[in-house]
C-alpha cells in the first residue's frame, strides 16, 4: 500500500511528550549532538577507533645479516632447541603453573560481568510477589472479618535510548578481550621463565662439570707434589701451594651446586609443584645450541600483536565506552512499567472472573539538579581514558625497548662466544703443555706457573659456557620480547565471546562456563 504524504496524522499526547522530552535532552543538556547520536548508532558518547602509536620503521641491527625480516615463528618457539625434556617441561608448566590457572580465573570473571552486562539489556526489574491478609474493621456495634489473597507481576524496563547498557556492554566486550591478552601475557612470561631457568640448569651442569675435571686435574699435580716433596724435589712451599689452589677450585663446587638447586626449586615453582629434586629427571644435558640468525620480522607487525600490547589498547577501549555511560546519566531515564495480577476475599476466587488487575504506561525519570555531579563523573572517565592513553602507548615504547635491547643481547653474546671459545681452546693447550713439562720436570714448568695456568683454563672455559648460555638466553630474551608462545599451541576451543549486536543479542544464561580454561578465539591485532 502506498503512503499518503497528503494527510496529516497526529500523536497522542503521551507520545508527542516522550519525543519532545528526547528532542528537549538531545539538544539542551547533551554532549554529543542529534546527528552525531544517530551516527553512533542511537548511543551517545564517542565511538572507539583505536589510536597511533609510535613504533620505530625498523631494528637498530636491521643490517645485521643475522637479523631476518622474515614473520616471527613464535607459537611454538621453544621447540627449536631440539630439546625434549625441554619441550616436556613447558607442557607441563602450561599444565599446571598456579599464576596461569589465576590469569585464567580472571577470564572467567570477566566473562560472568559480560553476561550480567546482557542481562542489564533486558528488562532490568522482574519480580513476582504474592501475599494474604486477615483484616479486621469495627464499626458502630459490629466488627468485620475479612481476607484478601493476592498475586501480581511487575515489570520495569528502562529502553536504552541513549545507549546506556550498549556501551555497558561494549566496554565488558573490551575488558574480556583485554583479560585474554593478560592471559597471553602470563603465557608469553611462562614459557619465557621456564625456558631461562632450564638454560641455567644445564649452565650450571656445564660449569660443574668443567670445575670437576679441573679438580682432578690439580689433584694430580698436588699428588705429584707430594711425591716430589718426599724424594727432596720439591718444598713444603710447592705443596702448601698446590694444596691451597686445589682447595679454592673445590670451593667453587658448592657454590655452583647451590644455583643449581636454586634454579631447580624455581622450576618447580614454576611447574606448579613443591620444590624437589629434579636431578633425576632432567638428567645430563648440554646447553641448546642456536643458530646464528633469528627471524624477528618488522616493529611494527611484530610488537603490536604482543599480548601485552593488546590488552593495553583493549583496556582503553572499555575506558571509552565508559564515557558514554557516564553520559547516558544527563538524559532522561525512559521505561516502560506494567503490572499484573489477581486478587479476592476467598482463595477459591483467586482465578475467577472480575479478579484480575492490571496497568502499563511509560516512565520517565530525569535527575536534573545534579549539581555538577553527572559532568564530573564524565570528566572522571575522560580523565581516565587519558591515563589509559598514555599507557598504552608507554607500553609499546616499552616492547620497542625490550625487544631491541634481547636483539642486541644475541648478536654480542655471539661475538663474545666466539672470542671465549677461541680462548678457551688456547688455554686447553696451555694446560697440556705445562703439565707435560711439569711431569718431565722441565725448569720452565715451575710450581707457580702450573697453578695459574691451570686455574685459567678452568675460568676460560668456564666463560665459554657462560657465553654459549647467553646465546641461548638472547634467543629466549628475543621471544618473550615479541610475546613468543601466544597464542599458545596447547590452546584448542574457543571461550571468547563475539561482540554483542542486534544480530548476537542474548539472554545471559544462554551459554555456559567450561570447567577449566580451553582455547581463545582472538581478535585480530
């Protein structure tokens, strides 16, 4: 049927008062304007559009023909050390760390608020009540008894013309996305921690191995010290001497013995058990080898999908949808109220006819003397989006800083490998030929002499094993850096809710909660 533009229609006076209350709050008290209102969709208060950051073209080492443009192959970094009690170790912390499980509650609680936050959508006051009475009236010479039994259902429910509980809603979307990214952040720290502890013990295990052999070594030479002393070769000077070098290289046992157990009780922890002895189950190992170049792709595509990063920007975006609920308050509340019910003198007459009763009809409540109160919650919220800014961005200077300073912590810690290796092995040669010299009695192989040379081949290897860690820890420094292990492999059905529009609406019960955390549906960075 067609419209006739001719005739003229008109509103009854409860509506023309609402569109006139709407059209009176929109222009007077408002601060965002009728057309800017309709363009956010009917919702006052700004629309979120994530903001710049600052992040650097390119490394600082980007000639480094070490340093690969390549995508980061970050998921499941760990397992490019080819070590499988590694690998074990870090499904098991995935498993069982307590400070990961706690990350996880916090997804689950933001998960309920978002489903409170629905719930606010939909008639926000149901309630049902019922009740009876005895009542008693005296009059002139008589009294009158009588009952009444009742029953209603009332209804209030406040139409969001102004947005209210859609940005309500748009800021728990944000602030769930923004606890799955503190998640991640937790995971990308995990792994990191249990990869570097792991280093450590086997760096460790490496230097107690060098200062054992080094111990024999000079065991050796003080025996033959002793033998010298005794057929008038040598004097009590040459095996005080020997003595005391042998017993400042065993004191170093205990020492290293104790970072070892240290870090082992820090892999326990980080395993989610009591600290025990892991000796046995980690067994003998060598310090992971590594390639000489890593892929660390371009700042820009690689820092901004750090989990760190991202929940930064979703916490503002829940910051700003905040806003327009602040601002929801300078405008009239619109609801619609009904009740229903019955009531009678007989219960037998509850459901009878001529019992029921009933109303509806629009409600409208506005808080105009608020003296100042509602513009300095908004300014409150303004405020706190500012701080959320300046965080956010802060947090991805940060990332820049972290990962060129692990860059750079890889490509020395080579260098440095390279130069104790070469050390290393020249004092390896040193020391066999002294202690050759020495046992043939040679006069250029005096007591001293051994001693230092001896001492210094331990130090210098004991260098080397510290420089190969460092290359090791550059490339766990170089992943954590770039929120390496998220999103996690062990990850495997989704939990995270799409946002909430016309179209995904529902009632808050209609999903339910797993029993433990499964995997993420992530946004897109």
């Amino acid at each position: 049927m067609g419209c006739d533009h001719h005739q003229r229609r008109t509103l009854p006076a409860g509506r023309w008062a609402v569109v006139s209350t709407v059209a009176l709050a929109i222009g007077v008290l408002g601060c965002t304007s009728p057309r800017q209102w309709v363009a956010n969709g009917f919702k006052v208060g700004p629309n979120y559009c994530q903001p710049g950051a600052q992040v650097a073209e390119d490394w600082i080492d980007s000639d480094d023909k070490r340093v690969l443009t390549e995508p980061v192959e970050h998921e499941a970094w760990w397992s490019g050390f080819n070590d499988p009690v590694l690998n074990e170790l870090v499904a098991e912390a995935y498993r069982q760390n307590l400070t990961l499980r706690e990350a996880g509650g916090r997804i689950f609680e933001a998960r309920a608020l978002r489903r409170i936050a629905v719930g606010n959508f939909f008639p926000q006051q149901q309630d049902f009540s019922a009740s009876y009475s005895h009542n008693l009236t005296t009059g002139s010479g008589f009294d009158r008894h009588f009952s009444v039994w009742r029953g209603s259902f009332s209804l209030a429910w406040e139409v969001d013309f102004w947005g209210r509980y859609r940005r309500a809603i748009e800021s728990s979307d944000a602030a769930l996305d923004a606890s799955v990214f503190d998640y991640g952040d937790v995971v990308v720290t995990l792994v990191a921690d249990v990869a570097a502890t792991y280093i450590d013990i086997r760096t460790t295990q490496t230097r107690l191995e060098l200062v054992a052999r080094n111990v024999d070594n000079q065991r050796k030479t003080y025996d033959l010290t002793q033998k010298r002393r005794q057929a008038g070769e040598a004097s009590e000077v040459d095996v005080q001497q020997a003595k005391s070098s042998l017993a400042q290289t065993e004191a170093f046992v205990p020492q290293l013995e104790l970072a070892l157990r240290q870090s082992q009780n820090q892999l326990c922890v980080l395993l989610g058990i009591p600290p025990e002895d892991l000796g046995p189950r980690l067994g003998e190992g060598r310090i992971p080898n590594v390639d000489p170049e890593i892929a660390v792709g371009i700042p820009a595509a690689t820092l901004m999908r750090r989990p760190d990063v991202r929940r930064a920007e979703r916490q503002l975006a829940a910051q700003s949808a905040l806003i327009g609920v602040a601002e929801a308050d300078l405008y009239p509340q619109i609801s619609l109220v009904g009740t229903v019910g019955r009531s009678a003198n007989q219960f037998a007459d509850i459901f009878r006819g001529g019992s029921g009763f009933g109303s509806v009809g629009p409600n409208l409540t506005w808080n105009l003397l608020n003296y100042g109160r509602i513009f300095g919650s908004i300014e409150v919220q303004q405020a706190r989006f500012q701080q959320l800014l300046s965080s956010y961005r802060q947090t991805v200077l940060l990332a820049n800083l972290e990962a060129e300073n692990a860059i750079a912590q890889f490509l020395r810690a080579q260098e440095r490998l390279e130069s104790q290796l070469v050390a290393a092995e020249a004092a390896g040669k040193t020391n066999d030929l002294i202690n050759e010299l020495f046992e043939k009695g040679d006069e250029n192989a005096d007591f001293n002499r051994v001693f230092n040379v001896q001492n210094f081949k331990t130090q210098q290897e004991e260098s080397a094993a510290i420089a190969k860690g460092a290359v090791a820890q550059g490339v766990v420094a170089i992943y954590r850096s770039v929120g390496g292990g998220w999103p996690s492999p062990f990850l495997a059905q989704p939990v995270v809710s799409p946002p909430v529009t016309a179209e995904t609406m529902e009632a808050p019960d209609a999903e339910e909660v797993p029993a433990d955390l499964p995997a993420l549906n992530l946004p897109a960075p």
